[in-house]
C-alpha cells in the first residue's frame, strides 16, 4: 500500500493500539522510501511521507519516536539512504517486539497466585503481562471494560477468551462498582510525560482514580517508546478529539439544534495515581520517567529542540 492508504488506516483507527501503531507506520515508511525512484527527491518525498504518518495520531508518541528514529538515517547516495532507512525501520521493529515479550516477563511477576485484574481498553503490553501470568500456571481472572465509543475492550475480551483466562466484561461505569473485588490494574499507555503523568485511552483516569481510593496496585505497561521526549521542553501533549458519529449517530444527533458531542480519545492520569510503570528495561516509579527518555531514548534535555 502507498502512504495515503497506510496513514488513513491509522486515522480511521483500522490500526489499534500505540505499538502496532508504531510499527505499523515504520514499515509503511521504509516500504516507501524503498520504491522511491526520484533521486533528487528522494528526502523531500520521505519527509513528506514522515509528516503525513505523524499527522494521523498526534497523541500517540510511539508512532512520533517509531518515525524519528527512522529519519535519523544517512547516506549520501540514494541506495545508501534506502539501506539506512531498512535498516533503522528493521531494527526499530524488532525492538517493539522484544520489548512486548519482555515486558511480559518482568510484569507477570507482580502478579500473585489467584489474583484478579482489571484492564482497559487493547494494550498488546499490558496483555502481554496479564498473558504471561496465566501461562506460568497462575490462576488469575480479568475484569476487562467495554471502553466506549470504540469498544476495543471487545479485542482484548477475545484475545484472553483465546488464551483460556477467566474474563469478566463490564461497562465503563461499572469500574467503581468492581473495584472491591480487583487486586490490580493493569494498562497500557499512549504516552509517557517527562514527569510520570499517563496520557491514555479515556476512562483511564477514573479507573486510576477508584483504585487509588480502595488502594488497589496502578500499574501502567509501557515500551520505553511511549515516553514523550517533546515534554522536556515543556510541550503539552496533544489530546485528539474524535468525530462525533462514533458517539452519536448522524440522524440521530440531527434530530437536536442545541446539542454538541464532545469525544476525546484520551485522557490524563497524573503519576501519583501510578504505582509502578512495567518496560522492557524494568520496573520504574513514575518519578524516573526522565531517566528512561535520557538513558533509552537518547535525548538529552538541551539536545532537544522540538
């Protein structure tokens, strides 16, 4: 597919969750620059590219670090540029999925012997966890919330319907009511700030919220790729709003002159509702999110300039 087709997969959310998001955009571009036949061109048209991917999902910061990774490539000729880009696209891929395995490994280990969970959303991260947990031969069970408008909580109900787990499937609003039978949450992120807050799918907050109130365990899955180095300088994260046809159908909202749809797709969790953040590199509090963007990310705070 060529790069309209890749981009409005993202944009239409055919393509879910930050990670395969990420990866998803990086093959799409290294496919690209390996067809590209203009030489004079040749940059021009793969940061053209680049662009266009990265204006699909501006909260998303995987998909902002998958796509700066790969255009730090080099060359002077254009097949040295082509093999740069492969190589750095190749490399970024592998990675994403090492990190998902190993997040799995170090995760699970938080995870006790008859425990239940509760989950949001579709998080390859955070169900790399909750996976790995059951495969150990731990008996757990996991709340999983329908996490509306999308419902994406209906992948992740099918994915450990799959594996075998025990699965409960609850509203949004029922989260509050459930707590008292939840020994942990575990979630993924779209992105990490610099100072530890969450940003990830809506409703996140509110369940971070009823945890911290009936002191049960935060814990966020995150590949060091989800932290934010925009944030160093002060940079906002970007909340997207989506279209109001995913909460209200078209005829339906037509029918009222006064009415507006507010749909954000996103939410903000600040860090002291978080326990523990679970990487491919280890377990962190939230207060070391700097370490992970200075160390694993290879941004220094005056090396970054936007």
């Amino acid at each position: 597919m060529n790069i309209d087709e890749a981009a409005e997969k993202i944009k239409n959310m055919e393509i879910r969750g930050a990670a395969k998001i990420a990866v998803f955009a990086v093959r799409a571009l290294r496919d690209f620059a390996l067809n590209v036949e203009a030489e004079d061109e040749f940059d021009t048209l793969i940061s053209r590219a680049a662009t266009k991917l990265l204006d699909t999902r501006p909260t998303a910061v995987s998909l902002y670090n998958g796509i700066h990774y790969v255009m730090k490539y080099s060359g002077i000729t254009v097949n040295e540029k082509k093999e740069s880009i492969k190589s750095l696209a190749d490399e970024f891929i592998e990675r994403a999925e090492r990190a998902n395995e190993q997040i799995g490994r170090i995760g699970e280990k938080r995870i006790k012997n008859g425990s239940t969970l509760m989950t949001h959303c579709n998080s390859s991260a955070a169900l790399s966890i909750i996976k790995t947990a059951f495969r150990k031969g731990k008996k757990i069970e996991v709340y999983v919330t329908e996490s509306r408008p999308r419902k994406q909580g209906l992948i992740t109900l099918k994915e450990l319907d799959d594996e075998g787990i025990p699965t409960k499937f609850i509203v949004d609003s029922a989260v509050r009511y459930f707590m008292k039978d939840v020994d942990m949450v575990v979630v993924g992120a779209d992105t990490i700030t610099a100072n530890g807050t969450l940003i990830n799918k809506i409703g996140t907050s509110q369940i971070a919220l009823a945890a911290h109130e009936a002191r049960v365990p935060f814990i966020v899955a995150a590949e060091t790729f989800k932290f934010s180095p925009k944030t160093l300088h002060g940079e906002l994260v970007s909340i997207e709003e989506r279209e109001a046809s995913e909460v209200l159908e078209d005829e339906v909202l037509d029918k009222y002159s006064h009415v507006t749809v507010r749909n954000p797709a996103f939410d903000t969790t600040p860090r002291e509702y978080i326990d523990l953040i679970i990487t491919e590199v280890g377990a962190i509090p939230p207060e070391m999110a700097y370490v992970i963007i200075r160390e694993y990310l290879g941004y220094a705070l005056e090396e970054f300039e936007g």
